[in-house]
C-alpha cells in the first residue's frame, strides 16, 4: 500500500495539524505502510531551508518539498501556489494508491484534489477544521465563492472526509455535502519525562520555586481567545501566578496582544517565549501547573492534549473540540467563552492544587490509553484499506462489463 500525504505546509510555525501530518506518516511506516509527504517549503512569511523537486528525510519521514510562490502581497504568499509541486502531481500522483489531502482553501490542496478527480485517483480530504463555522465566517464572502464554485465539487468527489471530532462534523453537516465521512482524532506523542521539571522551569524563569504557572501555548492567533483569557486573568490579580505565552503570530497580531497585557497591568506578570519546541516546549509543559486555551474554535486542539500527556491539567471553552473529553473525564475545566467564566475555573484550580494534582494524573494515564499515534495509524489503515479494495473491486467489474 503506498499512501502520499499532501498539506501546504509541515512548518512549526504553522500550528498543530502541519506538526500531526508528519507524525500520522511517521506511525504508518512504523505499521509498514509506504507513505510519503508532498509539500511546499511554506514557513509562514520565510521558506524553509530544504532540498526541492527530490524526496528528503525530514523529521524522520520522507517529504517531497516544493517551491512556493512568494510575492509581498501576504493573501498571495499564504495560498501557497506551487507550479512545481502541479507538474510533480501531474506526473507522480498515479503511482500512489490513495491520496490522503489536508487543508482546503490552499492551492496545495486545491490543485492535488482536482488532479485527482482529473486522473480518477481516490483520495481522502482532511479538511482540519476549516468546514467549522468560525472559520467559514471569515473573508466570509471569499470563502463562499470558492467554496461553491470550486472546493465543494473536490469534497463531494473525495472517498471520505476525515473530521477529527463529532464538533467539527456537526458544523460540516450544514453544508449538505454527500461524501461519506468518519471521525478520527490525532494521536498524541507522549513527551519523554524531565525529572525535577517543575523546578527547572522556575528556575529558567527565575520565579519562586512555589509560584502557579499557567501557561498558554499555540499559535498566536485572534481565534485563539486571549482576548478573553488575558482579561479574565486581570480579575485574578489577588492570586498568585504567572502566565507563560509561547507561541508566534503576526508582528501586528503579537503588538495587538502585548497591548492587551499592558491594558490589563498583567505584564509584569507575563513571560513571552515566542515559538518554542523541542526541549524548551517540553519543560514547559511539564513545568506548569495550568494549561489554557480559550479559543473560539479548534477543530481538534492538538496543544490541549499535549499538555495531558504531559500531566497537566487544562482550562477549555466549548469552541475547542476535545472540550467534552476534558469534561466527561475530569482532565480539566471547561468555562464558557465569557471572562468572569474563564476567570472563575482558573480561580478554581488555583485554590486546589491537589485536585488539579489528581487530574494531571489521570490525564497523562487517559492519553497512554486512547491517544497514542499507532493506535490512531491501525484505525486509518482499515480505512485505507477499504477504499483500495473497493476500488479494485469497481475495477474488475467494469472490466468484466466490458
């Protein structure tokens, strides 16, 4: 079985799914699937330092990288057009069983289902939350127009869509698309123990060694609600704590949320890391008592069970997906998208620090359990597996017509 994964972009910079895609790949070798990755050197406003036009080795899975057109104009750039990866798919996608696509709305995505459709491929669509109302509402009226006129006969043509909660399915569902589709969620890396984390962290900081740290890592971004949580944390300011903000965004984004820390007098009470990973991001999580993300939407939330698995506990609203888990398992708090809400499950959690103990327990032994990335790749193999058959099997009967 051979197996190409197409997404714009498997950059950091990128969020959680351009990180889960290589990861996805990288279990399905392990199973002894061929899979491989097709994508552009994206990386946000810079390319990626990468050989083109050739199959490299990149965080340990193949991934063929490609050219992206970079003009000034930032909505050009972000669409990622790429007339190399075109011709490569024109000539290559043939020699694949099945393509699996991330991402709709790009060029990259666009362009690989249509040749598809074109060369009579089957393909699997993963459109990452993107079908999700919140997304759909902004450049409103743009997205309406591509989405009639060009994306939803590429969705309508797909084997299945991949939706990785029940959230991000009911939004899909008013667009009445026909394609059949089936839930799945990411899997989950289960970071290697720091001993002595909580310390470490305190000590890089230079903060007490008692002090709560709450800490909101993703990608910097309007729909990621800070212009809640910053503003919820202000009522707390008779606690004790310090939030911790990694992540990048836009330099006007990232000014935007400075304002806010300062307009709210919690800056004192900030540390910004900018984008971290690797070991940094991996002391973070294990060095902090509270995890937050209070977006408005998130198809899945890949940072929230990040920090389960690495035994904190976490403070969601409803637009994250993975809110229900966190709710029917007791791995956290869900607060409505509403400051005083937000501010009152924090509060909360300050005020028992061993209940919160307790639940950062339970959720690193609750991600071992059902969110492991193998676990994750034998589900997606069956489903593979059953669309190639089917295939062979339509095949040989239009064969046998004939």
């Amino acid at each position: 079985m051979k197996i190409l994964h197409i997404i714009p972009s498997v950059a950091s910079v990128r969020g959680g799914p351009s990180q889960a895609v290589p990861e996805t790949v990288k279990a399905l070798r392990n199973q002894g699937i061929a899979a491989e990755i097709a994508t552009t050197n994206d990386n946000g406003n810079d390319l990626l330092d990468v050989p083109l036009n050739q199959c490299t080795e990149y965080q340990e899975v193949p991934i063929w990288f490609f050219s992206r057109f970079s003009p000034e104009v930032n909505s050009i750039r972000e669409f990622a057009f790429s007339s190399q990866l075109t011709s490569w798919l024109w000539q290559n996608a043939a020699n694949y069983d099945l393509l699996h696509i991330h991402a709709i709305f790009s060029y990259t995505s666009t362009v690989a289902m249509a040749i598809a459709r074109f060369k009579g491929i089957p393909y699997i669509l993963s459109p990452l939350g993107q079908l999700c109302e919140w997304s759909l509402q902004q450049s409103a009226r743009k997205k309406q127009i591509y989405l009639q006129l060009i994306e939803k006969p590429n969705l309508n043509h797909s084997q299945y869509i991949h939706f990785t909660s029940e959230l991000e399915q009911q939004e899909a569902s008013r667009l009445n698309l026909i394609s059949p589709s089936f839930i799945l969620p990411h899997g989950t890396a289960i970071p290697n123990n720091i001993p002595n984390a909580r310390h470490r962290l305190r000590q890089h900081l230079k903060l007490p060694t008692d002090e709560p740290i709450i800490l909101f890592l993703s990608r910097l971004h309007p729909k990621k609600g800070l212009d809640y949580l910053i503003p919820a944390l202000e009522k707390l300011s008779d606690y004790r704590f310090t939030l911790v903000l990694a992540g990048a965004g836009s330099p006007e984004y990232e000014t935007e949320v400075k304002s806010l820390l300062v307009s709210h007098g919690i800056q004192n009470r900030t540390h910004f890391t900018g984008f971290v990973k690797g070991e940094m991001k991996d002391l973070l999580m294990q060095g902090a008592d509270l995890f937050t993300l209070t977006s408005y939407s998130e198809n899945f939330g890949v940072a929230v069970m990040e920090a389960l698995a690495a035994g904190v506990p976490v403070v969601v609203t409803p637009g994250v997906a993975v809110a229900d888990i966190v709710a029917q398992d007791h791995l956290g708090y869900v607060a409505e998208l509403d400051v005083a809400a937000i501010a009152a499950s924090i509060q909360q959690a300050l005020d028992h620090p061993q209940e919160i103990k307790e639940m950062g327990d339970r959720a690193r032994q609750f991600i071992l359990e059902n969110y492991t990335w193998d676990s994750v790749a034998s589900k997606l193999i069956s489903v593979y597996q059953d669309i190639i058959e089917s295939q062979i099997f339509l095949l040989s009967a239009n064969i046998n017509d004939k």
